[in-house]
C-alpha cells in the first residue's frame, strides 16, 4: 500500500461522489417534471450509490492509515494532515488537488441535496380520493411511502466521515 493506491482510492471515491451528485440532479428534474412515479426508482439508484460510497470510504480508510504509518503519522490522519507530512516530491501536491476537488464535490452534493429535501417536502400529493375509491387511497399511499422514502435517502446523501477525514470541523 502506498500514496499511489490512496490516490487511486480518492479518484474511485470521488467518482461515486460525481455519480451521487448525477442520482440527486435526475431525482430533482424528475420532481421538477411532476414524475411521482420515478421516486421509488430514484430512491434506489440513490441508495445504491450511497452503499457504493460506504465501500469506498472504508478502502480509502484503509489506504490512508497505511500512508499515514509510512510517513510516521497515526492511523487517523485528516487529509490535511497528510499533506502537510508528505515527503519531498509530488504527493503534497497530488493530495492537495483531491482535498480541493473533493471540497467542491461535498459543497455541491450539500446544495443538491437540500434544494432537493425542499422539493420533497413541498410536493403536493394527488387528491384524496372518495371513500369508494380504493385504487385511489392505495396510489395515494404509494406515492406518501415512495416520498418519505425519497426524503430519507436524500438526507443520507451528506457525507459527514469524509468531510471529518478532509479535516473539516464537525459540529
């Protein structure tokens, strides 16, 4: 394991997050459209990416406390910390590009995700339906499910261990 792999282990990570940042803009586009029968499926695309980026924060973990015990570090380095203790050459730089990319990456998935928690939440719902209209009451109850599903993923999307290994505060 060396700072290649963690490179490598930061592109996969930030191309999960771009692939995110795709899921919720879609999502928003279909809310946007009226398309109340998309939310289940973007849900799942969401989650998928979200269970994705799981796997990827923990390889990155991995490769990055490896690094960190190479350059004399302890296992839980920020990424900052990690850039200011690479040795001589080119990984303080090559770190520094993923710190920046990755700062643009969460800042933009931090937008996307509360302009679309706020399309969730003032989406209004199809009529209730009269007392003898069951199909109606069960649409109406599917779609109620799909969007407190929607809202639930949406708001997993914040990527609060990522932004603790960029060095940032975490209130």
């Amino acid at each position: 394991m060396s700072a290649s792999d963690l490179s490598a282990a930061l592109w996969q990570e930030r191309r999960h997050l771009e692939l995110l940042l795709f899921r919720l803009e879609t999502q928003r586009l279909h809310i946007a459209a009226g398309n109340l029968e998309w939310l289940n499926f973007m849900a799942s695309e969401i989650e998928t990416v979200l269970d994705r980026l799981r796997f990827e924060a923990l390889a990155r973990g991995v490769e990055s406390a490896a690094v960190a015990a190479q350059w004399g570090l302890p296992a839980q380095t920020t990424l900052v910390e990690l850039i200011a203790a690479a040795p001589a050459g080119p990984w303080s730089e090559i770190l520094r590009e993923h710190l920046e990319a990755l700062h643009a990456l969460l800042a933009r998935l931090g937008e996307a995700a509360s302009v679309n928690e706020e399309a969730l939440r003032t989406l209004p719902l199809p009529g209730r339906p009269g007392p003898a209209d069951t199909a109606g009451m069960l649409d109406q109850l599917t779609t109620g499910g799909n969007l407190e599903r929607s809202l639930a993923v949406v708001r997993r999307s914040a990527q609060p261990l990522l932004a603790q290994y960029m060095g940032e505060d975490q209130d």
